[in-house]
C-alpha cells in the first residue's frame, strides 16, 4: 500500500471478471505520514481510506467488466461501515462485486477482513467517464501488471 | 396491474424522497422535479433492476449533446415510459 500516493493495493489474488469479483491484498504501512496525524501517539488507519481500498479493488473489476472503455469514478458510497479499527502493519483483504453494469455507471459492492475478521463494507456507484488523457489509459497497463490484475486480457 | 409510469413513480419517489403526488406523466425529472445525474443514476439502476433492461443513458446524453435530441424525450417521465416500453418490447422480440 502506497498510502501517500492513494495507491490501496498491493495485489489482486483472484480475479474473475465473468463470476464479477475479484479480491486483493492490501498491507498498511508501518510508517507514513498519515498516521503523525491520525492520531498523534495513536496511529490508526482513517475509515475513508478503508472506504478508498474498496473503491479502488471494485474500481479495477468495473474496469475489467466495462473493457476498460472509461474511468470508473467514485460517485457514490451506500451504507459505508467501519466494522473494526486497523492499525500500521495489518494486512487486509478486500472483495468487490459488481452487481450491476448500466450505461455509463456501474454499482458494486465491496467488504474488507483483517484476520478473518470483518472490518468495512460497502456499496459503491461509479460513474464511468473518458479517459483524460491516453496517457492516463497507457499507464493502468503497467500499473496493472504490478498489483497483478490481468487488465490486458479485458481490454477493448 | 401497475403501469410503467406507476413503478418509474414509484421509484423516484423512493429514491429521491419526492412525494408520490408530485410526480405526474408530464413531470420533466430535471426541470420539474430538480433531479440531479447522480440521484438520476440510483433510479436508472432501480429502473434496470425492475424491468429487467439497460437504459442507454449514455447513447441518449450523446444526442442531447449533439443537439439530436431534446432532453425532454427522455425525461418526461411519459416518454421515459415509453422509451422503458420499447426497451422491454425489444427485450421480448
């Protein structure tokens, strides 16, 4: 997880883009400036950036789900739960659904464990909106290769 | 039996808290009933869900882009309904 530059995921460990799910592993840091913050002498892993490690393993399943034609946007977070507190060094899975492909958006819905323990879920809205730049879509490829989503293969 | 325009009321009403009486065939979802596009998207995905169709709101925001089309076509809700009618009848065919 590269919490400073939003980058939740460390790698997808099933991807099934027929089934419409995928989970991913994603550890927090020991160290990162977020937590000098929140809180100082108690660093504890902000509840919207559990909300962000959901967004993003659905997010690359709609991309996945939708040929990568767009960028799947977070429009709207449904009945968000914080479950249990995550601290630095916790490695956590995440799952994200997409139940339903509409035109131009699509809905998911995501969960979070950290230790066979549930920790956040989550439904998702995510309007689908052009890529900004080409560069912007060249990039996923070798961003995709890292974490390990076989974004490629999906591609229009 | 409840018509189309029934459940599309139905649905906005629920979605967007509107009451139920304000909501007539003639009501253009923007204009008249201030929906915004996210609120518009719960419903489309409420609508999809219920009738078992795609609405092609990305092929209708084109022509009404492209000056092809008026957005009342699509959001009246009457026309809405009848847009959603052709859709299922296409679904059947």
């Amino acid at each position: 997880m590269r919490l400073e530059y939003f980058q939740m995921i460390d790698r997808f460990v099933a991807v099934d883009v027929g089934g419409r799910v995928a989970r991913a592993i994603c550890k927090v840091p020991l160290q990162s400036t977020v937590f000098e913050g929140h809180f100082p002498g108690y660093p504890l892993m902000p509840g919207v950036l559990l909300i962000e490690c959901m967004a993003q393993t659905t997010g690359w399943l709609v991309s996945a789900v939708t040929g990568f034609t767009g960028l799947p946007a977070l429009a709207g977070v449904k009945e968000g739960k914080i479950r249990n507190a995550v601290f630095p060094g916790d490695e956590l899975e995440f799952e994200g659904k997409v139940i339903h492909d509409g035109s131009g958006y699509a809905i998911g819905e995501a969960k979070g464990w950290c230790k066979g323990a549930a920790i956040c879920d989550a439904t998702l809205t995510y309007r689908i909106i052009p890529y900004p730049s080409p560069e912007l879509r060249a990039g996923l490829w070798e961003w995709a290769e890292r974490i390990n989503f076989p974004a490629k293969e999906f591609a229009k | 039996m409840s018509t189309t325009f029934d459940k599309v009321a139905e649905i906005i009403a629920e979605t967007c808290d509107i009451p139920r009486e304000n909501i007539k065939p003639e009501s253009h979802a923007i204009n008249d009933l201030e929906i915004d596009s996210l609120d518009f998207l719960d419903i489309a995905f409420a609508i999809d869900k219920a009738f078992g169709i795609k609405l092609p709101l990305e092929q209708w925001t084109q022509e009404v882009n492209d000056g092809k089309a008026t957005t009342d076509q699509y959001f009246v809700l009457k026309n809405l309904c009848e847009r959603i009618d052709e859709l299922i009848a296409a679904k059947g065919a």
